[in-house]
C-alpha cells in the first residue's frame, strides 16, 4: 500500500447549530482523513485533494500558493502558519491536525471571520499621507527616497495581511480591543516613510490604551509571521516613539497625549 | 472613575518608569547581591564594609541617598506595572477597574514612605 498520511481537520458548519468557539459546541468536531502521502505537498495541496477527491464540503481559503497572498493561514498542530508554504514532509509520518485560525469567530470550517482586522487596519490609515499639499508641490515626477529612507520602513513594508501574528497574540486574545501586531507594525511602516506626514493621524489610534500599551511583549507575533516583518520590535520601538513625543508635549504645556 | 481615568492617560509615564525600574532591576539588583551576599560574606571583600558605621557614614552623602532612592522607587514602579498587567489579563471585572489605582498607588505610597525614612537618616 501506498504511504498514507493523517490529517485531522477541525470542522464547524454554521447552518448545523449556533456558534463555536470558545466553547467548542457539537458543530465544531475534527474528522480526520487518510490520504496519500506525496513528499512535496504542501499542506494546501493536501487540501485541494480532500476537498476533490473526498469531501467537497470541505471550506477553506487560498489564492496565490505562494506565501504572498496571506489567505491560507491555520492552526497546523497548534501553530498559526501559511498553509501554502508549509509541506506534508515536515511531518510525516506523524500526522497532521488543522484548525481556523485562533482568537477570530469561525465562518465555516477553516474560514474565520476577519472584520475585526480589518477595521483596525483602516483604522491606522495604512497608506501615505500628505497633510500640507501645497498648490505648487511638483506632483508630476516621484518623491526620491535615498537607500537608508527606504531601509527604514522595508521590513515593515512586507506584511501581507495574513494575521498569524494575530492567532498567535495572547494579548489579543484576551483583549479583543488590542489593536494587535500587523495594523502597529504597518503604522511603524508608514510613519518610518520619510514620503509620509500621517504621524499624528495615526497617533491617537496607536499610542492609546488600546494600541501599543496593550502589548505585554510576548513576542509570539515575530516568532510566527511568515514575512519576517518582526511586528514585536515595530511595537516596541512605537512605544518608545510615543513616550518621548508624550514628554515633549507634556513639557510644551499640553496634557500629554 | 474620573481619577482612574487620569492614571490611565498616563500610560506614556507608567511604561517609561517601568522601562527604567527593569533596567535599574536587571543591571544593578545583581551587583548589589553579588558585593553584599556574596562576596563580603564569603570574605572576599573586607567584612567590615556592611558594618554600620561604614554603612551609615556612606548613607551621609546626598550622592549616595539618591542613588539608594532610586534603586528602591523605580523598580517600585517596574513591579507594579508587571502586576497590574498579569492581573488584568486574569480579566477579573472589578478588580481591573481599580488596578491602575491599586498597583501605581502603592507604589507611589512606599515611594514617598522611603522619601521620608531617607530624609530623615541622621
Ligand atoms: S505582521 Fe507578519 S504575521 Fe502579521 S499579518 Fe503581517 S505578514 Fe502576517
Ligand atoms: S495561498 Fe496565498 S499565502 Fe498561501
């Protein structure tokens, strides 16, 4: 017999019964399926199979199998990963158990509920501003950028919206309000971009209770994002940011915002 | 309300004593137990270092004072902090209205207590 591998997929259909997590009701149960192994298989591949081949009930999201897209994300054995990225031979023979993404509401099987993200992304205003367009400000050729601009907010710039970082953020999971590690890193990556003068139009979003002072500094966020974009040192250094720019308007007689 | 409201709009203050009681906590506490716990009683050191003329003839200098003050106040404030943020995450209602002023208003309380004791050293 062919080699076989082991996937135990969690499963939840919402027309079968109310929701879902945390409580995990009937409707959210793990059925496992045994497919053939294929050693250069991507999760994601494994995937597309079942849902072909043996349950096309099976929900789940993708797009692009190439790690840039950020739609794939699951629990794989606990950890949030891309699913597109991450291949069957990492774990063979040893099997497999996918779960939606943790700390969103559950949609349907795989598929979690995003809105919460993306609210607090637009919230952050994560595009360029420019506050004082004078009436001659040559608009006709680019804004130049020297190297070092540029390496300032690159890392940053590299998120693709696909928050691991948020499923894997015990603070977010507590604190739902927590504006959580992609919507500051992309703040850091905005107000970093010496094109951008949005700084104090994302600050009362982001040195709020709810923003950088939320983060306890678990650092999982960095641990899990698939772009390297290290959401943890973007917060810290955003909270260094913000104290010092706190003090000065302290000292210049404000009450400190 | 309306106070705790206040401490909370402080956040900006708290995370920066709490940085720098860390800092205060990480690099000094070990020197401190390392020269007083270790090395004078293990002999290493002159023993009569920790005897309390000595002590107490170097607690003279206001130099010293404010360096013990802020070896006692900052960290204070890093360890209230650490605890108001593990609490809060115990998510406990009540408890979580009143932590801010609980956590940064001891630690304000036994700050201004070693204000006093070290004023008032002979
Ligand atoms: S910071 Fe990383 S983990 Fe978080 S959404 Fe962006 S790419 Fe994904
Ligand atoms: S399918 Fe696009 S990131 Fe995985």
């Amino acid at each position: 017999m062919a080699d076989q591998i082991k996937l135990t997929i969690w499963r939840y259909n919402p027309d079968n019964g109310p929701d879902n997590r945390p409580d995990k009701g009937d409707e959210y149960r793990p059925q496992t399926f045994t497919i053939p192994y294929q050693k250069d298989w991507s999760i994601l591949d494994a995937l597309n199979h079942i849902k072909a081949e043996v349950d096309g009930s099976l929900s789940y999201r993708w797009s692009c199998r190439m790690a840039i897209c950020g739609s794939c994300g699951m629990m794989v054995n606990g950890t949030p990963r891309l699913t597109c990225s991450t291949y069957l031979n990492e774990f063979h023979p040893n099997e497999i158990t996918l779960e939606p993404l943790a700390n969103f509401p559950i949609i349907k099987d795989l598929v979690v509920d995003l809105t919460d993200f993306m609210d607090k992304l637009r919230s952050v205003k994560p595009w360029i501003i420019r506050e004082n367009k004078k009436d001659d400000e040559d608009t006709s050729s680019e804004y130049l950028q020297t190297p070092a601009q540029m390496e300032s907010y690159y890392q940053q710039s590299l998120c693709i919206n696909c928050t691991l970082c948020y499923a894997a953020c015990p603070a977010y999971g507590l604190h739902s309000d927590f504006l959580g590690p992609a919507a500051i890193a992309l703040t850091y990556r905005y107000n970093n971009d010496s094109r951008d003068q949005g700084r104090e139009d994302r600050r009362k979003v982001v040195a709020a209770e709810n923003g950088v002072w939320k983060c306890p500094v678990v650092g999982d966020c960095t641990e899990v994002c698939p772009k390297h974009v290290d959401p943890s040192a973007a917060i810290q250094r955003t909270k260094v940011n913000s104290a010092v720019s706190w003090f000065f308007s302290f000292l210049k007689g404000g009450k400190g915002e | 309300m309306g106070l705790i409201k206040f401490i909370k709009s402080l956040e900006p203050l708290w995370w920066s004593l709490f940085g720098l009681g860390g800092a205060i906590a990480a690099f000094l506490f070990p020197a401190h137990i390392l020269i007083q716990g270790v090395l004078i009683p293990a002999g290493i050191l002159p023993k009569d270092m920790l005897q309390y003329e000595n002590f107490a003839g170097l607690l003279s200098s206001p130099i010293v004072r404010i360096y013990f003050l802020a070896l006692i106040v900052f960290p204070l404030y890093h360890a209230a902090h650490r605890i108001r943020m593990t609490l809060e995450d115990l998510r406990i209602g009540w408890l979580n209205a009143i932590l801010p002023l609980l956590c940064y208003g001891g630690a304000t309380a036994i700050s201004i207590s070693a204000v006093v004791v070290i004023l008032r050293l002979p």
